[in-house]
C-alpha cells in the first residue's frame, strides 16, 4: 500500500488536490479536519484546551479562531496546544492506515499541512508538494473570513519554507494554472505510481509529533 503525503504552504491549493485525488478514489486523512473534530468532540482535549486558554471559550465551546490568535502570538503556546492535540492525531492516522492495509486498498493520502515540520514525510513512501505563487496564495488567503495579513503572516512564520519542503518532496503540484492543469498533474502521479510495485507498510508510526527546531522556520 502506497502511503502518500500531501502537504503545502496556507494557500496554496492543497485541499483542491486532496479533493481531486478523492474524486479519483483516493481515500483521504486529512489533519486538518482531524484536529478540529478533536476540539469540538474529545471531551479531554476541551478540557485541557478550556484549563489552559480559558479566553478561547464562548458559549461553551472552543472558538478556533480565538485559540489561533493566542497561541500563534507565542510559540511556546503553539507548541503546548500541539501537545495536547498530535498524539490523538497519530493515532488516528495509524488507524486510517491499518484500516485500509486491511481492505487492501492500494494508494491512500495523508494531507498534512506540516509534513515536512514534524517528520511525518520519513514514514510515508512519497510526499507531494503543492505550491503556487505568493500572491496567489495570498490573494485566496485573504478571502477567507477571519484571515487578516497580519495572521498570515503569522502562520507564515510557523511553517518551513517551499524551498526547504522542495528537499523532501518526490512530486510537485503546481496550482496557478487552474483547476484542470492540477488535476492531469495528479492523474500523471497515480500512473506513476500504478506503475511501480507498492511497498509494504509494516505498521511503523509515531505516537509523538514534535517540529524540529523554531530557528528552522520561515522567517518571512
């Protein structure tokens, strides 16, 4: 079974591309939509969430945006919110995993947005880059509610950059040339892979999530 890493820059159009390989029949994991479950559902995360961050709490339940505000102003917070979140995130990646192991499904995703920040890409047997221009990227970011430049650029500064994601990427996608250029793009990689024999997976992955050092990230 091919394990697969889609990662990307906040922007760049990976969730397009985790739709499109979906609509080819690609089970997805995406760790996005993982965390927040986790926050409206895990009755031991909002705990911790609500006894560490009790601003974050409106009506009841954790406001994400507001909970982004703070722990982006303070990456000693960030990383402390990540403790408390990425170890429920690994496991349900290995059960995403074991689960279609078992079904003997031949190709899945993990869409990560910090693939490469945490090491997740060493587990999987190819990781694919998304990338777009800045001023795309920024132009699509902005246009999402509650997404001001300033917190761009926060996100920014948490995240390595394209040039160093590039080093641990087999295939790169390119999004600004519209929809159906990205969508040959992913179909020319499932023929890549469908070509090749797919490894085995013998169960390895990380209970622990941890970033590799802050001084490593994108400083822009």
């Amino acid at each position: 079974m091919w394990i697969v890493g889609l990662t990307g820059a906040i922007g760049a159009g990976k969730s397009t591309i985790a739709c499109q390989f979906q609509s080819l029949g690609v089970p997805i994991h995406c760790a996005d939509q993982e965390i927040h479950r986790l926050l409206k559902e895990e009755e031991t995360i909002k705990e911790n969430v609500r006894n560490r961050w009790p601003g974050v709490i409106v009506g009841g339940d954790i406001n994400r945006s507001l909970l982004a505000e703070v722990v982006l102003e303070d990456p000693q917070q960030l990383r402390e919110l990540e403790n408390i979140l990425y170890p429920n995130l690994a496991k349900s990646q290995k059960s995403f995993l074991e689960n279609h192991q078992k079904i003997k499904t031949p190709l899945v995703i993990l869409d990560v947005p910090l693939l490469m920040e945490v090491g997740l890409y060493k587990y999987c047997h190819k990781a694919i880059l998304v990338e777009a221009p800045f001023l795309i990227r920024r132009w699509r970011v902005l246009r999402r509610s509650g997404m001001p430049i300033e917190k761009l650029k926060k996100f920014e500064s948490q995240q390595f950059s394209d040039e160093i994601r590039r080093k641990h990427a087999d295939f790169i996608i390119a999004t600004g040339r519209g929809k159906r250029s990205s969508l040959e793009m992913v179909k020319r990689i499932l023929v890549i892979l469908e070509r090749e024999t797919a490894p085995a997976w013998e169960g390895r992955w990380p209970r622990i999530l941890k970033r590799e050092p802050y001084e490593k990230r994108n400083r822009s």
